[in-house]
C-alpha cells in the first residue's frame, strides 16, 4: 500500500497541477489534522479495554479511504487538488487511529532486549516490499504515461494500494491481544505538567522530535515537486530516485538495529543527527540523476538509523501502562511540526526568486525551492545542535564513539554480525526506570 499507493500521492497532485502551497498542504493537513484521532484512540482503547479491535477498524477505514481519493479529484475536476487533500485526510484519519494501539500492543510482543534487530528486521522487510512496489508503480505509470493514459495509470496504482491493505486486515485480525495489557488513558495533573516538562527525557525526547519533524518538513514535501516540475523526471527516474532511498535503508537497518541493541539509541540520533541536516543542501549543487541518485543513498542511510532508533527510543522512555496516551500526545505534537514546516516550506517556494544579487554578482537558480531546501538545512542542524546533547540514553549500554558507529553501519560483514547477536543476547542490568 505504501509503496505502490501513499508514494505516489504527491506525483498524483502534481499530475493534477497542483501548486507549490497546495503540496505542502497535501503534506501537512492530512496528517495534522489526523494526528488528533490517535487521542481517540486512546480513549477508546481505555473505555474498551480492546486494542485488535480499534486497529482493525482504523486499517478498514484506511482501505476504504483510497475509494474517494480516487473518485472525488475525478468528479469534481475543477476542486481536484482539494478533494484529494480531504481524501488524504481519511486515509491518513484510519492510519492514526491504528497507531497508538499498535505501538502499544508491538510494545508488550516484542522483548526489550531485542526491540532493535526486531524492528530492524521488520522494518527491512517492509523496506524491500515498499521497494519492489514502488519499482511496480513506477513501471505502472512509465507504461501509461508512453500511451497518454497517465490518469488510469495512478488509477490501477490505488486500486492495488487498496487491495493491498484489504490483505493486511487478515492478517491483523489473527494476532493475539491481552486486554489486560492495554495501557489505560492516564493524564498527569496541571500541577505536573510543568515538572514533567522541565525534568522528564520523554518530553524533551518529544519535544526534540517535534522540532525536527518541523525542520525536516520545511523541504520533504517539496522533493516531489522539484523532481517531476523542475527537473522534468519521468514516473521512471521518479521511482528509481524515490526507491534509492528505500533500498539503502534495507541495506544498513540490520546493522543499526544490532546497534541500537548493544549500545542504545541516543548515540544513533547523535550521528544521524550530523548527516540529515546535509541532506537538502546537497540537492542544491548539481542536478546529475547520478548525483541525486547517491545523495538518496546516503539520505536512506541516515533515515534509516534516525527513524528506527527513534521509535525504539520511545519504548525505552515510557512505562508500559502510560504508552498509549504518551504515544498519541507525541504523535499530535509531531504532526504540529509537520504541518507548520510544511506550510513555512510552501510559503517560501512561492516568494522566493529565482534571480539573488549579491556582492555585486548576479546568480540564477533552476528553482525557488533551492531557497526552500537551505532553510530547511539551517533549521534541522539548529535542532540536532541545541537539542539532541539534551537527551540522556534510559538503558544500560555499552559506550561507543561517532565514528566506531559509522564504521560498524558501513563495515559490517556477516562474522560481526554474528557477534552482535551474541553479544547483544547477554543478560544486562536492569534497565532505569521509565518516566
């Protein structure tokens, strides 16, 4: 579904002219708006004492939803952009709905002590599932595109990502759930709050993320558009770009979460921290398909770590029996950061020229989103300097430097990989206590 459907998205606004503001809509209401349902989902999971249920539901409503954003940008041409950000807004509404019971119950399945190569091997495996569709997808529309029927094309992409997701609901409905596992919706008091947010890791975990999440978005919605519109990329170079990233995360998920095991998380965030920042100035220098190719490679490199050692990290923080509402709540905050960067980033591909002067010379860009790209590079490497020192490892780990973590991500052969499981198998001390 992610692959062959939610990946095309933003191509599908552009094909259907959307404008540079618009596809940072597109980018940021859905989920924003969305992000407010994993609160309900909380509640839910609280009043039911079910968790199965609400993700069954949530993965219904979100198969069903690729229904009118394909029908709805079709019978009302004239309003296709906002139909389809109203139809994204279900999709990602069923997505939300999902999210927090899912953390919650993954959360009680999996050992801590094998959370990072768990996750690690899971999110490889739907790395080269994500990868394999979207080469589909791709193919898809390169073919239709040849016969002039790109609009059918984007049309069987769907239909697939519907299937696809149809699919999954069996599978999801044959996983066990213990109600009495399910973390009850707990809120602390207002006198608490402010105590929590001056000492507790969780929040300045959040927090960190948020800002991220914002900094990161000022330019990532942005991508698409620069590719299909101002660089003219065919779906073909589109997907091999878009797939470069995926197929780099496969690569080197297995290497971090063997990390992430062994040595904890906050290292990982801290080198990861160093190349996201470079990541949108890098688009600025050349447009060589080649060039962008291997900047997706490392991009995939670096997410890869960040969003795995992320996610581990929130399990590390939070009780069990508080999981769910803290999950949502940081959620809700994520998608705050999404939805600002997202319509800052759209804002300045609008104002901003093509032609600067300056010390007297005169430069001409190939696109106003070069602009757009550098201020996301200052605001992600403003938050990963100011903030992610702040952050303290919960678990007992081993100490390890930036640079034995390149190497070991870069390195790794198959007898290193042998002692990581071994050693990361050994008993340790107990862990801290969760916030």
């Amino acid at each position: 579904m992610t692959g062959i459907g939610e990946t095309y998205l933003s191509a599908f606004a552009v094909f259907l002219r959307a404008t540079t503001p618009q596809i940072g809509l597109l980018a940021s209401v859905p989920p924003l708006l969305a992000s407010l349902v994993q609160l309900l989902s909380a509640w839910l999971g609280h009043v039911t004492g079910h968790r199965r249920a609400i993700i069954l539901a949530g993965a219904s409503l979100q198969a069903f939803a690729w229904l009118p954003i394909i029908v709805l940008p079709l019978v009302f041409r004239d309003y296709a952009v906002p139909m389809l950000i109203g139809s994204v807004i279900l999709y990602h509404g069923g997505a939300h709905l999902t999210l927090p019971q899912w953390t919650s119950l993954l959360g009680d399945i999996v050992p801590e002590r094998k959370r990072g190569r768990f996750f690690s091997q899971r999110t490889g495996r739907i790395a080269a599932t994500t990868f394999a569709s979207l080469i589909v997808g791709g193919a898809v529309l390169h073919l239709m595109t040849e016969r002039g029927e790109t609009l059918i094309g984007f049309i069987v992409l769907f239909v697939i990502a519907a299937i696809a997701r149809l699919v999954s609901i069996y599978h999801l409905s044959c996983m066990h759930d213990q109600p009495r596992q399910v973390a009850p919706m707990q809120l602390p008091a207002a006198r608490e709050w402010w105590q929590r947010i001056r000492h507790s890791n969780a929040i300045r975990f959040s927090v960190f993320f948020a800002l991220m999440q914002f900094a990161v978005a000022i330019a990532s919605p942005f991508f698409t558009v620069y590719m299909l519109r101002d660089l003219n990329y065919s779906y073909l170079q589109f997907m091999a770009n878009t797939g470069m990233a995926i197929f780099a995360q496969f690569l080197t998920l297995a290497q971090w979460g063997r990390i992430s095991d062994v040595f904890g998380n906050r290292r990982i965030l801290a080198v990861t921290g160093l190349f996201i920042p470079l990541m949108p100035l890098l688009w600025v220098f050349s447009t060589n398909f080649w060039y962008l190719l291997a900047i997706q490679a490392l991009s995939g490199f670096s997410w890869a770590g960040f969003t795995l050692s992320a996610s581990n990290f929130l399990y590390d923080l939070i009780a069990p029996h508080r999981r769910t509402t803290y999950i949502a709540a940081h959620n809700v905050l994520a998608a705050g950061g999404v939805f600002c960067g997202a319509i800052l980033g759209g804002f300045l591909g609008a104002v901003f020229p093509v032609d600067y002067a300056l010390f007297g010379a005169h430069y001409h860009w190939l696109s106003p989103l070069y602009g757009v790209f550098i201020v996301s590079m200052l605001a992600r490497g403003a938050v990963a300097l100011l903030l992610i020192p702040r952050l303290r490892e919960v678990r007992q780990v081993r100490p390890i430097t930036t640079a034995q973590v390149i190497f070991r991500v870069t390195r790794m052969n198959a007898l290193a990989g042998v002692i990581f499981d071994i050693v990361g198998t050994k008993p340790r001390k107990q862990d801290r206590k969760a916030d």
